[in-house]
C-alpha cells in the first residue's frame, strides 16, 4: 500500500506546534502524574494530537486511573483500528463507552482526538463526546452515556494520569503525541481546540497556552527536550518513564515527516520501531520497505545509520516505484528502483552499475541519499562525502514510473539481519553535529546539499 499524505494543517498558515513526543511501545514509554487533591470529576476536556506508528492492536493514548482497583477513564485505539472512549467503576464496571464504527488505519496522518465529559448534562448523549479532526463523532457500534451526576476517575487525588498508557497495564501507545491538554472543571467547545483552515478546510492547531486549566489541569507542548513532562501551564510536571531528550520530536500537526511505512511491511518479520524511524530487518527472506511519502518532483534528502547487524546480515538504502510484491525479492534485482548496499554496489536490474566506486559502509556509518527528481539522477553520500566523484547515478523518469512516484526504501539482500535508524529530519538516534535543510527544518548529522529539502509537508507544500 501507498500513503501519500494529503494537504495537511502545515500547508496553512497560522500557530506552529514545534515539538511532539515520541513513544515506543516497546521500551514501555509513558508519561504520569498522580494530583495531589480533588478536581472536578464531573466536567473535563482531554485533547491531543496523535500521529501513529503501527495498527490492530490495542494502544492507550491517555488513562485516569486504574482498571479493577480504581475509578478509571481512558482514550485508547482498539486492536480493530476504531477509537474507544470509556469509563469505569472501581470495580471494574463499565459506567459508559463510545467505540466508533469508523477506523483510524493511517500511519502517514496526524489525528486530532477531543473527548469531553460533563455528566451534571441533563440529556445523556452530551455527557460524553467525542471530535476528531474538529468534527464530533456520532456513529459508534457501541454507545452507552454516563448517568447524570456520575463521578469519573480523572481530577481525583491519588489517581494516576497516564499519557502513552493504561495504569497497571501495558498498553503502550506507538507513535507521536503533541498538544496534551487537560481541562479540569471546563467542557469547552471543539472551536476552543483548533479551526478549520479558511482556504484548505483542513482542520489546525490555535494557540491553547491562555485556556482556563483548573486543578489537575495541564498543557504538554514537549519544548524541553530536559523535561519532557513539563507543563508549560505551570502545574505539576508529569514523570518521564523510559523517555529521553532523543524522544523529543519536530514531526508535528502543524509539520508532519516522512516516516517509514508500516502497512508496506510486506514480509511481515521486519519489526518497526520509534515512531517508524527504525527497522529491523528479517533475517530471510530478502526484500525492502518504502517511506510514507511518494515523491514526483523536487530534490529530497534523507540520511539511513547503521546500528547493527545480525546473523551475517546485509542492509540496503535506495528508492522503489512501488512496495515489493514477493518474498526474495532483492530490490537491486529488479527494475523497481536502485539500492546501495553496504558490500558497496549501487544495483539496478539484477546488475552492478560500473560506475561505483564499491564503497563499502558498515555499523555506525551513515548514508546520505539526494534525490533529483528533476534531472532524474540520484547520490549518495558516506559520512558526509559524496561517493562516486560526485557523478549521479541516471535513474528512470518519474513519468515511468508505475505510480508516477519514488519512495525511500530500505531492507535487506541476504540472510541475517540488520538494525537501521531513519532519518528523514526527525531522528531517533543522535545528532552530534545538526544540519538543517534551506529552510531550516530537519535535523540531520551531515550538511543537507545545496537545493534539497527534508521530507515534510512544509516543503512538500512548496517544492512537493
């Protein structure tokens, strides 16, 4: 499957979110903080923007409480893809739930999640709600309303908020998260959130900084890669668990990156990691895996590292015209697209281009790849320098291309394994130098070349 990202809230002017959060579920990443006192437990506002990285499985994006030992709430994704909004008992009784018939399968987007409790409301179905996107959700395959009065888990002392999870559980969300928002005491209109672009009708971030929090309120806006839980409303800060400052990201509502494509994992065994930047490869068979961007014009940069390999494992970094469609399918086979392996052979069309110089690359190094578009030709670079005296590579016209777009690829050519990290200018490995693109987004840890750009909507909007 292709995804290519539609017009998005960072094609339009407006607020900029700077920053988000990156969860992995495998390292059990979560933010928590446990209120001192009471708030209201009646009346309260959950927001969050949320980009995700894998699907059909159960992942929490936010929780009050604890199930079975305590008043709880929760927003999580269902293992079929839809979004639930639930509420319980102490003893694990279910008070209320929306699941939505519509599912959320897109790994490439960023969604806009409100739900908003008020159970003082008289008539049910406005005691709890649920907007995506700055539109209210109102066909559920299951809706059952809290009773009027109910008081919930969340705003309550010595109930744990939980971002990225379920207290007690491990229901680890992957992927992103920017713009946390709790509204203790307050139900506010969707309109307060966010707004509908006047010329695009895609649906953006407005500055919430000036909102009315409350008690256990808070406003989560990851620009302190230090503290990743701070509250920039000046309440108590939530406690990083198994979060870095390499955790805070520049792929955000308002400027959304590239990332590797987790619905084109063909062969299944790949295992992808934080927020789609890293991938393990299978160790048979051989094969590849695209980005979540499909590219027809411009000139694009992208950096692959090393992080290890496996079992006598290979790695490749290329572009492909489309996912791959058999097992033992070794990109440099076919005429899909070009790969660089790290024995040092570029390869198109089951043939080593005798151009190369060889160059070969292994654990820690880093490959640069520029794609010219324009001029149909493609470089690549180790370490920062620009392989084959600077000659690019002559590659098929977009126009020929089976879908009319090239997409990053990355995987394998032999047995064993490799581990590599992605970055397309938000990087979940470490930067020590930090190179920005000519319009000042990405950071990469070698010079972007003159005239290429980082994978985001913002370029994308301009050069795209």
């Amino acid at each position: 499957m292709f995804i290519i990202p539609a017009n998005s809230a960072s094609a339009a002017g407006g607020f900029n979110v700077d920053n988000s959060c990156r969860f992995n579920s495998g390292s059990s990443d979560n933010l928590q903080k446990t209120p001192s006192g009471d708030g209201n437990k009646k009346t309260f506002t959950v927001s969050t923007w949320v980009k995700r990285s894998n699907t059909g499985s159960h992942k929490n994006i936010w929780s009050a409480g604890q199930y079975q030992s305590t008043a709880m709430v929760q927003v999580f994704f269902e293992s079929d893809d839809t979004i639930h909004v639930s509420q319980f008992n102490a003893g694990g009784g279910q008070q209320a739930r929306l699941t939505t018939n519509r599912l959320f399968r897109d790994v490439s987007a960023w969604y806009h999640i409100v739900a908003v409790w008020d159970t003082a409301q008289s008539t049910n179905t406005n005691r709890l709600k649920l907007y995506v996107n700055g539109v209210q959700e109102t066909s559920f395959s299951t809706s059952a309303y809290p009773d009027q009065n109910d008081n919930t888990g969340a705003n309550t002392n010595n109930i744990p908020i939980t971002i990225g999870n379920r207290h007690g559980s491990s229901l680890f969300f992957s992927g992103y998260q920017c713009e946390c928002v709790l509204l203790d005491g307050t139900a506010t209109a969707i309109t307060d959130l966010g707004e509908f672009d006047e010329d695009s009708g895609i649906w953006k971030p407005i500055d919430v900084s000036g909102l009315t929090f409350g008690t256990n309120g808070y406003y989560l806006d990851f620009k302190d890669a230090s503290n990743l839980g701070n509250d920039a409303n000046g309440g108590t800060d939530f406690t990083e668990n198994n979060l870095t400052a390499i955790d805070q990201s520049t792929d955000t509502c308002t400027n959304n990156f590239a990332t590797i494509n987790s619905l084109d994992n063909f062969y299944a065994a790949a295992t992808l990691s934080e927020g789609n930047t890293q991938i393990v490869t299978a160790t048979t068979p051989e094969c590849w895996i695209t980005g979540t961007v499909g590219l027809s014009t411009g000139k694009w940069f992208w950096e692959q590292k090393v992080i290890g390999f496996s079992g006598g494992g290979t790695s490749i970094t290329g572009i492909a015209d489309r996912p791959a469609a058999a097992a033992n399918l070794d990109l440099g086979k076919t005429t899909f697209g070009w790969q660089y392996t790290n024995g040092g052979y570029l390869q198109h069309g089951d043939a080593n281009l005798g151009t190369w110089t060889q160059t070969t690359y292994t654990t820690n190094d880093i490959i640069g790849t520029a794609l010219d578009i324009d001029n149909n030709l493609i470089f690549f670079y180790k370490n920062g320098t620009l392989l084959n005296s600077g000659t690019g590579i002559a590659i098929t016209a977009v126009a020929s291309t089976a879908n009319g777009f090239w997409f990053p690829a990355f995987g394998d050519y032999n047995s064993g394994s490799a581990t590599l990290s992605v970055n397309f200018g938000s990087p979940s490995f470490a930067i020590s130098s930090g190179n920005a693109d000519g319009n000042g987004h990405g950071n990469f840890e070698y010079a972007v070349p003159s005239g290429y750009y980082s994978l985001n909507t913002k370029n994308l909007a301009e050069y795209g």
